[in-house]
C-alpha cells in the first residue's frame, strides 16, 4: 500500500514536469513561428521512435533476466555435480 501511494504521488509530480516541458516546447514553437502541422508530424514520429527504443528497451532487460536465470541455474547444477563427486566448488568461478 506504501508503495502504491508512493508511485502514485511520483507519477503526479513527474505529470507536474510533463506539463510544464509541453508548454515549453510550445512556447518555443509559438517563438520560432513553425507551422504547427510540421510540429505535430515530428512530434508523431519522435514519439514512434521512443516507443520502438523503449520496446528494445524491455526486450533487453527481459534477455538479461533470462540469461541471468541460465547463469545462476547452471552454477547450482555445477555445485551439484561437484558436490556428487566429492570436488571442492568455488563460486567465484
């Protein structure tokens, strides 16, 4: 419950941020007199590209988890097999 109250008061203060970066950016649109279509398009294809690095992004930690599980299974499947014939394990292998 804490920490759901937690997340919830960080999301709300990084919505807060949010908002104040978008009225930057249009500001500095307004500023610079740039045609608000051209604007939008970019900001479309920003947002593909974001969403494209934020899935390769979750592609690669889940890979590490798998590969950290592999690791870690096949170092107590070692252990295992050393113990069964009487060898010294050392971890730091």
């Amino acid at each position: 419950e804490l920490k759901k109250l937690l997340l919830e008061k960080h999301l709300g203060e990084l919505e807060k941020v949010m908002q104040t970066k978008l009225g930057q950016f249009d500001q500095a649109v307004d500023a610079a007199q740039l045609d608000p279509g051209a604007v939008s398009m970019l900001a479309e294809q920003l947002n593909d590209v974001l969403d494209v690095r934020n899935q390769l992004v979750s592609d690669l930690k889940y890979n590490i988890l798998r590969v950290t599980k592999a690791h870690e299974d096949m170092m107590r499947t070692l252990e295992e097999k050393f113990d069964e014939f009487g060898i010294p394990f050392d971890s730091s292998i």
